[in-house]
C-alpha cells in the first residue's frame, strides 16, 4: 500500500504429523538430551491454547529409553553453588516429540521436591508433592504450536496448574484433575501451545496443588515447510496489519501500535493469514555494517510470534524503503539493504515455516531490471539460513497484475509471486466514481484472470497480498465512497480469488481503508464479506 504520503487475518491449523522419534530429555544438569548453550533468545512467548483432554491408562504409554538421576532419600536434590544455583543445561525441543522427565526440574527452581519410585514409571520416578511451581530449562529447535501432554495421577484433592513460557502464562493452558479415592496414572493434554524459538524457562505454576506427574511431552504439531502450492491454498483470505510496524519514522505514528489482541481479533474472525508490513530505514544504522536496532528487532519478532501463535500463516516484508526505490543505483543503498535482510533472516531462520518473506513492497522508482537485480540477491541472502521458507517477490512499481510479467523468476522452488489491485483507483483509493456494473466487475474478473494465467505458465502460485476500497479518500476526505459499492467491490475480490485459486490479504490501515476498528476492538461490515459471517 502507498503511504499517507503517497497517491495511492483464524483458523487454527494444527496440523498432526507422524511422530518419528521420541526424545527422553533431561534438564538440571543431568545426562543427555544436552546441547552447549545456544545464541541469543528470542524475545517472546505467546498465549494460545484450547481445551485439555484427559485419557486414563493404567501403565505408561511410552518406555522410558533413559535411567533417571540420582535421588537420595526420595528427594530429588537440588544443586547449588555459592552466590545461587549452578546453571541448567536445557533440553533440546524438537520438531518431533520430546519427553521431559518431571523430576528433573530446573535447579533454580523451589528447593526440593518429594518424589516417589515405581518400576511402572518412565524413569523410575515421579514427583507426588508439586508445590507451587516447577520450571524446565530448555531450547527450543523451531518456534510453532505443540500439544504438551502431562502423565500424571490425581490425589484425595483436586489438582489445577498452567503453563507459562518466557515468564508469560499461556492463556486457556489450565489442566485440572478431578480428586479421586482410587487415582490412576492417565494422559492429560493440552493443545496448540506456541513456544517460541530459543532457550527459555517453560514452567508448570500449580493454583492448587496434589497431583503427581510422571513426565510430560511435547509434540510439534505442524510441518516443518510447505510447497508454495500448499501454503497459498490454504492462505485463503487475509489481513494486512497496516499502518503499524511500516510506519516512520515510528510505530504508532500512524494508527494505534499493534497489541496481541489484533492478532487474536484477526483470528477469531476466521482469517487464515496476515500481512505484518514493516518498513526498516529509520531502525537501520547508516554506516557499516548497518545494524538494525535491537528494540526495533526485539518488536518485530514480538508481533510475529503473538500473529504465529494464531495458528494461520504470516508474511513479513520491507514496505516503505523508500531511500533504496528511488536511488537503487546507490551501491552503499544496496548494500544497507542486503545487511538488512541479513539480519532478518538470520533472526528468523528458525520460527514456524507460516512465516513468510517478503523482500519488498511495491519497488516504485526501480525499474524491471533493477526489481528483477534485487530478487535473486536476496533471495540467496535468505536461502542461506533459511532454506526451505517460502519467499514473495513481485515485478516493478507498484505491482499491478501486469507487471507479473515483468519477473525474471530465479530457479527457486520456494516461491510466490504476488500483485496488488485497487483496481480502478478512481473508485477504490480516490471514490471519485461508483462500481458495480457488469462492465466493471468483468474487468475486474479479467485481472484475477491474467494472474491466474501467469501462475499456470510459469508453476508459481500467486498471491494479491494488498486489495481494498477506501472509505474516504485521505488526500481529499470530501470524496466519500459509496458503502454498498464498497462492499461489493470486496465480495468481487473474494469471490474471483476463491474461484481462481489465489490467496487475497485485504489491506487494513485503521484509517481510510479500516475494516477493523483498533481503538474499540469492532468489525465493520466488511469483515462478513471477507470472512464467513461470525459473532
């Protein structure tokens, strides 16, 4: 989308593979399942959850394939040093299942717990007197959505606990067990929980305590990449959340900065991705070697992990670089631009394969050959710590459907190719005239069409990851749209990129194109076009 300078969201997928190892890990020190303390962590865990299942099974579901510490007088001992506890070894958290033994606790955590010794159970050990917390100290392989799982057998007392990762409790995670006179060991779980990527603390905070776990599993559940095909059928219709991370010089600046509470509005509604536009020139150094500010990276992967934790797909771009789309030609530009994205694909080569690249929005000023210069640069830059993640590129200007035709695709299996269409802007982005004859929606029909046959020819799915009609014109709010041509002209947008396979993100700033009021946390009657119709 062009700047207020410039003319011019869900299901949850989870997605339950083939488990194809099971890990027993240890963390606190012990052997095994260890690996040297990794780079820095990432800087957020999200809240997602739905309801617990519990199962009953009388022996352990899965063999313990390791021996467990070493417990002195059936209290599992707790290590120190002077000044405070000695350091953990975390756990490695794969993308397959992972068993944590609960005994094994975190050595910062309370003191000492009371275990108890059973040849039935996985590691020879269970923990009977929770207390009020314990923590795991583990490093997380790929950020995405797990299932914790929780072996554990109720008391004389109902016992009730949560989940909290990176110190940030996760919503909807409580597991309660009933109280029973002749408790048995049973299977309780809870689903889609977002970890983040990196070494953190997941705790287990008990609002009452009694019960006694065995272990409890973690299942990665979704898969590791996705063919470009995949991901644009089920992309679906989207959401931009516009105006925010793409503003400058600053978030806010421009529309309300972006809470969690968006992320989880753009779900509920039933949107299957969002668009996080960001625009890095003012967070980016201008020498050599051209750092982008930590906070502003810190933020980035703060809203992406709270959009990730959804369940639905996630792009992220470079919107508004203007310095480098009107003097491309500036080598220092090109190469802040390529030290840029150096940095966001080493920060990210490890969140869910939802999230998506997106090198650049809209290259106005650049011409074909200079779009089709930076595509494969960049794409090499992203592929060498992100192999598998897919990748949007688009032609030149401001990518209407036309300039698909101007991409010089690189020999990349990865990617989608994208356009936008305000189409026409006279009504769209200016409402200087109506829309909705017959002569106006086969014209419009006959974009999607033209995409759609780029995409056969060339085996590249594609997206239009910006369409929309303006309430008002912001340039001239006296040119007001017509609201039933507004709403039509977004069920034509559906409707022919449903019937033409390809994914739409409707662009949403919170302004003259808002469809989601931030400041009141409401729908406008857009949303039941976009989506299907929902409380």
């Amino acid at each position: 989308m062009q700047t207020q300078l410039e003319p011019k969201w869900s299901k949850l997928f989870l997605r339950t593979g083939l488990i194809a190892s099971i890990s027993v890990l240890t963390a606190c020190g012990s052997s095994g399942g260890t690996k040297s303390e990794p780079p820095t962590a990432s800087s957020s865990a999200s809240s997602v959850a739905s309801s617990s299942s519990t199962s009953s099974d009388a022996s352990s579901s899965i063999a313990s394939s390791a021996s467990s510490s070493s417990v002195s007088s059936g209290v599992a001992s707790s290590s120190s040093e002077a000044g405070g506890c000695a350091p953990d070894v975390a756990a490695t958290i794969g993308t397959t299942t992972t068993r944590l033994e609960a005994e094994h606790y975190s050595s910062c955590s309370e003191q000492s717990k009371t275990t108890e010794a059973d040849d039935a159970l996985s590691g020879g050990l269970a923990i009977s007197d929770t207390g009020s917390s314990l923590d795991y100290r583990v490093d997380v392989q790929t950020s995405g959505l797990y299932t914790v799982t929780y072996r554990a057998r109720a008391s004389n007392s109902s016992s009730r606990w949560a989940l909290a990762a990176g110190g940030q409790t996760i919503s909807n995670s409580e597991v309660e067990l009933a109280a029973s006179e002749a408790p048995e060991w049973q299977d309780v779980s809870t689903a889609a929980v977002y970890l983040t990527d990196g070494p953190q603390t997941i705790a287990l905070n008990f609002a009452q305590a009694g019960a006694a776990l065995d272990y409890l599993e973690l299942h990665y559940d979704e898969p590791t990449q996705y063919t470009p095909h995949e991901a644009v059928a089920q992309m679906g219709i989207g959401i931009n959340l516009g105006n925010t991370l793409d503003a400058y010089p600053n978030e806010g600046d421009w529309a309300p900065a972006a809470q969690e509470s968006y992320l989880i509005a753009f779900a509920d509604a039933g949107f299957d991705h969002v668009r996080i536009p960001a625009t890095w020139d003012n967070h980016t150094a201008t020498s050599e070697p051209y750092a982008v500010d930590t906070s502003r990276m810190d933020r980035t992967e703060q809203v992406v992990d709270w959009a990730l934790a959804q369940g639905y797909y996630v792009v992220l771009n470079a919107h508004h670089e203007i310095w480098l789309k009107q003097d491309y030609q500036n080598a220092a530009n090109r190469e802040r631009f390529d030290a840029i994205w150096t940095q966001i694909a080493e920060r990210f080569a490890h969140k869910s394969a939802r999230l998506v690249f997106e090198i650049l929005n809209e290259p106005n000023g650049m011409t074909p050959a200079q779009s089709n210069d930076l595509n494969p640069r960049i794409l090499d830059i992203i592929r060498a710590n992100n192999p598998d993640r897919l990748v949007v590129i688009a032609g030149s200007g401001y990518t209407p459907v036309d300039t698909l035709a101007d991409i010089e695709l690189p020999a990349d299996n990865k990617l989608i190719a994208n356009f936008h269409s305000y189409d026409p802007w006279e009504f769209a982005g200016q409402c200087t005239r109506d829309w909705g004859t017959t002569a106006d929606k086969n014209e419009l029909e006959s974009v999607y069409q033209t995409a759609s046959t780029w995409a056969q020819t060339n085996e590249v799915p594609v997206t239009v990851n910006e369409f929309g009609a303006a309430h008002e014109d912001y340039e001239h709010p006296e040119n007001i749209c017509n609201q039933a041509d507004r709403l039509e002209y977004l069920r034509a947008h559906v409707n022919f990129a449903t019937q033409y396979g390809i994914a739409a993100t409707v662009w949403d700033d919170n302004g003259s194109f808002g469809v989601y009021n931030r400041e009141q946390g409401s729908w406008g009657p857009e949303k039941d076009i976009l989506v299907a119709p929902n409380p």
